[in-house]
C-alpha cells in the first residue's frame, strides 16, 4: 500500500509540471440580447476552436467534462438560473468557468426615482433600472448608471400594493475601474400612516480581492417576512475607503447599477 | 519539462498501467507550449516561447512595444525600459547589442531605408515626441507636438503612438493616445496636413494606435490607420482622404504590419473579454480579409467561389491563452513571426515559425 502511495504523489507532481508547461484555452463566449426576460431566454454558447467542446450547467455546478455538452442554444424559463461553461479539448488545459445569471420579470414596476448619477454615466436616467436591459460587463453601456455619492437611493413606484418579498440588484464589479459592490444594502417600505420609510432589513457585503476582470452580479436580498406595499426604498452604501490591497486605497469607489427587480413570495 | 521527457521518464510498464486507472485526467496528453501550432490556412506557425536569450538583470524590459528588422538582418525591440531602449537581437534570440536611456514613454518604432541607409522613427508617449535616429541611436531630428495644426494647445494632449513613412520621405505621425489625429509633415519633418481626429463619422478615427503605407497595390498606394476602441482599420490616401473601413469586430488590433501580400497585427486584447490577457494575432490576405488567428478564433470559411460567407463580420476573439497582450508583430526575411507584448509581466518577445 505505501508503494502506491508512493506513485500517486509523484504522478501528481508529474502532473502539476505538465500542466504549467501547457496552454490553457480561453473561456467561450456566452451570447444573449440581455440577462432579464419575461418568459424565456435564450443563450448561444460560442468558441471557434477546433478538438474542443464546450461543457455547461444549470444548477450551479462547475462544469466538467462529464457535464452536459453544448450542441445548440439554450432555452431558460426558471428565474435565477444561473449558466456556467466551460470548454475542453485534448490538447490544452480546460478554460476557466464563465457564468451568467439569467433574471425573470417581477413585479410590475410604474416608475423609479434615483439620486441622480455621475453625468458620464447617466444611462437614460432612472428608467435604466427598469428597462429590462444589461448583464453587460462593459463599463461605458449605456445600461449602466454609475455613482461615486456617498448613498444611493433608488425608490420603485408599484402600480398597486403588493407582496413584496425579494429585490434583486444588478450590480458590476470590476476592480480595475474602481467599482466595488457597495459596503451595505439597507431596503425599506414606506408606511402611509407613519409617512415615513421604515427600515425592513439591511445587508453588509464583503469585498472578495482575489478577482480579476468584469464581473457582473446581480445580487438578491431577501427578506424574512414578505410586507405588502407600493413603494420601495433601496439605499446602497459606496465604500468610502478602498481597502489597502487596491492601487487606490483610501479613495471612494464606484457603484455600477443596471437593473432592480422585486417579487412577492414565489 | 519538454513533452517527450515525460514520456521517456514514465513509460515503464508498470507505471504506465497504474496511470489509467488511478489518474483518468489526461495531463500528459496536453501539447508541450512549444509543440503548439497557432494559426489557420496558409498561415500557421509554431511557437517558440523560449527565442529570446536575454539575461533579465543585464537586458530588461517593461513593456515590450515594437519591434522591426533592419537590413543586415538584427531585430530591433523598443521597450519602455529606459535601462536600454532598444535591445538588439541575432535571428536566433542572442542580444548584440543595446542602446537608448532617454525614452521613457518608447512606444512606436519605425524602421525607413533612407538613401541606403537605415534610420529610425521614435514615438515617445511621455516626451510628446518624434525621435528620428540613425540605426545606432544618434538623433537626426526630433518633432515636437504639432503647434501648426492648430488642434493642440499644449504638449501634453499630444501623445504620438506611431509613425509611417512614404517611399517620397512623407512622415505620417498617428496621435494615438492624444487627439487620434495623423500628422503628415515631409521628410524635413515640415508640417503638411492632418486628418482623422475623434468624430462620429466613418473617417473618424478612436485610438489611432498604429499606421502604415500599404504598397500592395501598386497603383494605388494608400494609408492603413488603426482605429483599435472601434475594432478597425481605416483607409485613406496618401493625402489623408478616407477611402473605406476594415472591420475586424472584437480585434484590438495594433499596428497594421504589411509583408509581401499579407496584413499582420497584434490584437492587444478581445473585445468580449477586456483587460483579461485575452490577446492573440489576426492575419489578413491582400483583399483585407482575415485568413488566420494565431491563438484566435477561426475565420469565417470561404465559400467555393472565393467569397465570404455571411455579409457580416464575425466577431473575433482569443481561443487559446497563448498570449497576454500582444503589442506588435515583425516578420522577419525568412517569414518567422515576432510577437512583442505590452503588460505581460516584463516577458520578452516571443518567436513563432511558419509550418509549410
């Protein structure tokens, strides 16, 4: 049994060197008009390479090569559904994960209120939260409204009262533009008889350093008990010191925000 | 470790028994990085990573940014690396020679057979300057930012990227970094024109990172300008007119680099993954389209009359992580490809051999 031991230690570090000394291929292209949908989405995984294919999940499992192959566009009808794929081929080492997070329609929305956003990036104002449109990981889409104030307040005019249980936020993280997920996400209902928000629940973030590129991450809060209301108040907190670990520590950062959804209980 | 050393070190019997059962990942069966061949059609090499020979403590380098090739047949790198601008390499990978302190922002470089004699067009980001050299590092004349085009009011909005000279001695400056301007001055270095510039119209130019002159077609002569934010190269006349747009959607193209009848450039970077290392060299044939992508996504299939499938340009993008961020490519007289690279952790340029 030592024996065996043995081999397996030392064919692994045969491995490790092997593989240092190979390509890696890039991670394929996931190809759709926007994360948000009303019934379905559909998804086009795409990489012009030949010897290679291209492995996906739905439920949230990295991919392997034993996962599902991609032969032809994917159809989505289950909210958060979240795509991860990955491509394998004989001659070089697997690519790194890429995932979307595809987002389904919520509660009717009739209008959203913001405080008002760096002029550079102002998208088409307040509506830009509500259009449906972005999951992009370009800084400069115009579905894209970008803040560098200390809070952000976002308000939602329900057409009539509803349940409200969950709010999703569709936010980008990319550290080499300075944009952070914000430091705390604090959610309120407004209460007619007090005329006045009342605070439901808050949430801290915590800001993970070992990512590299564009990110983007919808993020849902959800709270304990659902609350029927038509007005919603969602206040994201910008991280006024960037940590010391990022080249500019100390400085605010930025707040990225494309979409807001929010639902009842499902 | 070289690939076939794995195989002499392992295939004992017993080992190699063991190995299938226990281990199903197929490590071993991965292509050594210098057994890969990159590349489609006509236009495939394979790679050598380990060309330059280069001691990093005596020859370092920063960001490696251009390269060319001059006519006793030594490669020519410009690096930002102001301990020795410009290295001087031997086809096969052995430093000559270096020279060159004064260019912290080295960036573009030009070689032009002038009279016989070869010289050399610097575009320094830092200094808003043109430095014309001797092939030995001696200044011949320098350009300060372009007061006569009346669009700069100071030094620092010019920031030239790239030079390309006319077979007449015209020297067409692209402001790349700055106003995205070309600046066309005569072989005196005096003021002629400018064109491009940032707009929204088709002649416009975003991130005029490169030029050159293309000469293949002999009648008609033109300008190839990058315009690298719009995934393109543009062309003009020789006098600046714009003529058409060569869409290469999701290339961060560099420079255009024009051997015999074939485009070659550098894409820093895929469009559908920013600032992720995600680069790789397109190769276009003398109609400006894309024959190959070395380490990129396959171009579009010919149909059998000769055309291109599909009116509408495929996005391209890196496939295999090859490369980092490619900056400039050279082809040198016997065809090898040079690929230098800007941010890829001080590496030296890496050399490419065609396979026939």
């Amino acid at each position: 049994m030592k024996n065996i031991h043995f081999l397996i230690v030392f064919l692994s570090n045969v491995a490790v060197l092997s593989a240092q000394d190979a390509f890696q291929l890039a991670p394929p292209l996931l190809k759709y008009p926007s994360v948000f949908f009303t019934k379905e989405a559909k998804i086009d995984l795409v990489f012009a390479e030949p010897n290679t294919q291209i492995h996906y999940t739905l439920n949230g499992e990295e991919p392997t090569e034993n996962a599902q192959r991609y032969t032809h566009p994917l159809s989505i009808t289950k909210n958060f559904t979240t795509v991860k794929a990955r491509v394998f081929g004989k001659n070089y080492l697997p690519s790194d994960v890429v995932q979307a997070t595809f987002i389904k329609e919520g509660l009717p929305i009739k209008s959203a209120e913001t405080t008002l956003p760096n002029p550079k990036y102002k998208g088409s104002g307040a509506k830009t939260l509500i259009d449906n449109e972005g999951g992009k990981t370009t800084v400069s889409s115009p579905t894209w409204l970008g803040f560098q104030t200390d809070t952000v307040d976002v308000i939602l005019n329900l057409h009539k009262k509803e349940k409200f249980k969950k709010v999703l936020i569709g936010l980008l993280r990319d550290y080499g533009s300075w944009i952070f997920l914000p430091e705390k996400i604090a959610i309120y209902a407004f209460d007619d008889k007090k005329n006045y928000f009342q605070l439901l629940d808050n949430q801290i973030f915590n800001q993970s350093k070992d990512i590299k590129g564009s990110f983007y991450t919808p993020s849902v809060l959800s709270l304990k008990k659902s609350i029927k209301t038509d007005k919603i108040k969602i206040q994201l907190h910008v991280v006024k010191q960037i940590p010391d670990w990022h080249v500019g520590k100390g400085n605010r950062s930025w707040i990225f925000i494309d979409e807001i959804k929010v639902y009842g209980d499902e | 470790m070289q690939r076939k050393d794995f195989i002499k070190t392992t295939s004992f019997g017993l080992l190699g028994a063991m190995l299938t059962p226990l281990h199903r990942s197929p490590y071993g069966q991965y292509l050594a990085k210098n057994e890969v061949i990159l590349g489609h059609n006509n236009k495939r090499y394979k790679i050598n990573t380990r060309w330059s020979q280069a001691d990093v403590a005596r020859y370092p380098v920063n960001n490696c940014h251009e390269m060319v090739q001059d006519k006793k047949g030594r490669i020519l790198l410009l690096t930002d690396e102001t301990r020795n601008n410009v290295l001087i390499y031997d086809k096969n990978g052995k430093i000559l020679d270096s020279w060159g302190k004064e260019y912290p922002g080295a960036h573009g470089l030009t070689l032009f057979n002038e009279n016989g004699e070869d010289v050399l067009f610097i575009c320094d980001n830092t200094r808003h300057q043109v430095i014309k050299t001797t092939i030995d590092g001696r200044v011949l004349m320098t350009l300060d930012y372009p007061k006569e085009t009346g669009v700069y009011a100071k030094a620092e909005e010019y920031v030239p990227t790239e030079t390309a000279i006319a077979p007449n001695g015209d020297i067409y400056v692209a402001d790349g970094y700055g106003k995205d301007y070309v600046i066309q001055y005569n072989h005196k270095g005096e003021y002629i024109r400018h064109f491009g510039g940032k707009g929204d119209t088709a002649a416009h130019l975003s991130n005029a990172h490169g030029v050159c002159v293309d000469m293949r077609d002999k009648a008609n002569p033109c300008l190839m300008v990058t315009s690298r934010v719009q995934n393109a190269f543009k062309k003009y006349d020789l006098e600046g007119k714009y003529l058409e747009t060569i869409d290469l959607k999701g290339a961060w193209v560099c420079r255009p680099v024009i051997k015999g009848d074939y485009l070659y450039a550098a894409v820093l970077q895929s469009n559908s993954r920013q600032w992720a290392q995600s680069g790789f060299v397109t190769i276009l044939d003398k109609n400006n389209k894309v024959v190959s992508n070395l380490a990129g996504s396959t171009p579009l299939q010919r149909s059998p009359d000769g055309q291109y499938s599909g009116a509408q340009v495929e996005e391209m993008y890196q496939t295999i992580k090859a490369f980092q961020y490619p900056h400039d490519v050279l082809i040198d007289d016997e065809e090898n490809m040079y690929v230098a690279q800007w941010n890829s952790g001080k590496t030296y340029p890496i050399k490419l051999e065609p396979v026939v």
